[in-house]
C-alpha cells in the first residue's frame, strides 16, 4: 500500500485581524530595526564627515589591510541603501513567510537579524572611520582586528534582539494538535509511505546559481567562482525536492535523482511520531537544521513530520500528509517492538 504522492506548497494559516494585526506590525517593526538603524548611523556618520573624507572612498582592502579599491560617494551611498533595506525586506518577508510560532521561533529569527545588522553596520562605519581625515582614500587601512571587533558587535546585537522579542508577544498559528495515532493494518500486511516535500524557491534559487556559474564560465572571468556557483546551484536543486519514504526500515529522506544525500531514522531508534504544524522560525530558518532539540529538514512552515528518538533528541521534515505518514511510523515501530 502506497501513500498519495504529494508535493507543492503547504503553506499553514492563521489569522491576522484585529490584535493579530498589531502583533504583527510590532513583529515587523522589530525584525527591520537593526537594518534601518544601520543605514542611518552609516548615513549620517558620511554626511556629518563629509568634508573630511576623500572621493572616492576606499572601500576594499586587502589581506594586509591596504586600500584596493574605491568608489564614489554616491555609488557608496546607493550600496548601503540597497544592502540595508534589501535585507530589512527580507527578514521582513522571512517573518512574515515563516510565522514564528511563540518566543522561540521570534527569538531566533530577531537574533539572526541583529547579529547581521551588527556586523554590516560596524564594517561600514569603519569604512568611514578609516578614510575620515585623508585627502587620497588610496591612502586608508583597515586593519582585520575590525572584523573581529564586527563578529563582537554582532554577537551584542544579537542578545539585544533576542531580550527584545521577549517583550513583544509573537503572533500565534492554529493548528491540529500533535496525534499519536496508528494506522490499522491486517495481519502480515504490510505499507510504504512516500511524498514529496518540495520547496519552490530553493529550486529557482538553485537554478540561478546555474545560470550565474554558467554566465561566468562562458566569459572566462572568474573560473574558480563559476564553478563554485555551478556545482553549488545544482545541489541546491537537488536538495529544493526530497523524498520522504515511511517503510519497514523507519523514516527516510532522501534527495533525487541520486537519493544522496540522505537522513534516515531507523525504527529501531523511535520512540513516537507525531504530525504537527511547525514554523521555519522555530528551527531559525530554512534548510537542513540543527537545533538544541534535535535536527530537521525545513523547507516552509506548516505540517511536518516530527520524530521523536528513544534518546530524546527530535527529527523533523516538513512535508504534506504528515499525519498518515506518522500513523504508518507509529504501526510499523509497534510491529517490530512486538516481533511480528
């Protein structure tokens, strides 16, 4: 017996009206701040110094810290807005897209934001401390103890992101309750459970960077980078649908055509599965994640397959028609615990 192949996407819901309105507005104000902030300490810093910098600006530096390479004040300008409001969109979009469920899946998603806005506004406003007071940018160092003092400002910043989003209450999903359930099977029967989880914007993201390491290696500029996003493009694809497989040998994903890389939980190792709705935030984002919890293969928010191993630690996929595939994990982890 087969389950239904099934893919697509499963996106969950929830209501936004009223108060979950404001929730979310509040949710959306703290994911963009570090961003905004960002951009305007960077901005009013160049504008406050502009008399004092020269033009161009050095805005590359090599491993020795030298200036290598410089741009414009308005190429500089124009690069800061794009960099900071794209990636306040960004998490915008993620927080919106991903719906962290409760303080957990908020917390880490802010924490992230924070961190990254952190670290890029430091950098930049050393860009501008390091070519405050000459008259050639060519003349500017940038020592690499700033990169250091960049990942310590991230890691402040991330504290305060997490403390913060403890003072905003995240906006709650609804959803079927974790099910324990069986599925009924006569005796010496046996089932396979098989679906697809797939994840539409991982594929296009994949295929670009195709295109790009392709577009590359055509021009012959930079071969090394070509190949880099070619192979890195074609094992994003690869991954962006995999195959979620319940059968006599436990849960097993697995991405096509090649079936490698693969994750599989043996029956042997499960406790209980369960069929559960979860949000991407939760486990701080998309991909393959590794959590204190346990591990997952997250590619939206919504219905998931959650395992739970006999030492405590959890696995999880999500993927639709989670709860037969639970039911058929449940059955076949009994069989074999009962020998028959």
């Amino acid at each position: 017996m087969h389950g239904s192949r099934s893919g697509g996407k499963d996106g969950g819901t929830g209501g936004r009206t009223g108060g979950g309105r404001v929730a979310w507005l509040r949710v959306t104000a703290l994911t963009v701040a570090p961003f905004l902030l960002a951009l305007v300490l960077v901005l009013s810093l160049r504008a406050a110094w502009r008399n004092s910098l020269p033009s161009p600006l050095a805005t590359h530096f090599s491993g020795g810290g030298s200036a290598d390479d410089s741009v414009g004040h308005a190429a500089f300008v124009a690069v800061c807005v794009g960099l900071f409001v794209g990636l306040a969109a960004l998490f915008a979009f993620g927080a919106a897209k991903g719906r962290p469920r409760g303080t957990g899946g908020l917390g880490a998603w802010t924490a992230i934001g924070y961190a990254t806005g952190g670290f890029l506004g430091y950098l930049m406003t050393a860009v501008l401390v390091a070519n405050r007071g000459l008259v050639d940018g060519a003349q500017a160092q940038f020592p690499l103890w700033h990169l250091g003092a960049a990942a310590g400002v991230a890691a402040v910043a991330a504290v305060a992101g997490l403390l913060l989003s403890r003072l905003i209450p995240a906006p709650g999903t609804t959803g079927p309750e974790p099910s324990v359930a069986r599925m009924r099977l006569r005796p010496g029967e046996t089932a396979v459970w098989t679906a697809r989880a797939n994840s539409s914007w991982m594929f296009a993201t994949g295929l670009l960077l195709v295109l790009a390491g392709l577009g590359m290696l055509t021009v012959g500029a930079a071969r090394s980078g070509g190949v880099g996003a070619l192979l890195g493009g074609l094992l994003v694809a690869a991954v962006s649908s995999p195959s979620v497989t319940v059968d006599r040998r436990g849960l097993t994903v697995a991405a096509r055509p090649l079936s490698w890389p693969r994750v599989r939980v043996a029956l042997d190792q499960i406790e209980r599965a369960d069929a559960r709705r979860i949000s991407a935030m939760a486990y701080g984002g998309w991909g393959y994640r590794v959590t204190a919890r346990g591990s997952g293969i997250i590619l939206r928010s919504g219905e998931a397959v959650v395992v739970r191993r006999k030492s405590g630690r959890e696995f999880v996929v999500t993927v639709r028609d989670a709860g037969a595939a639970a039911a058929l994990l449940n059955t076949l982890r009994d069989r074999r615990d009962e020998g028959s």
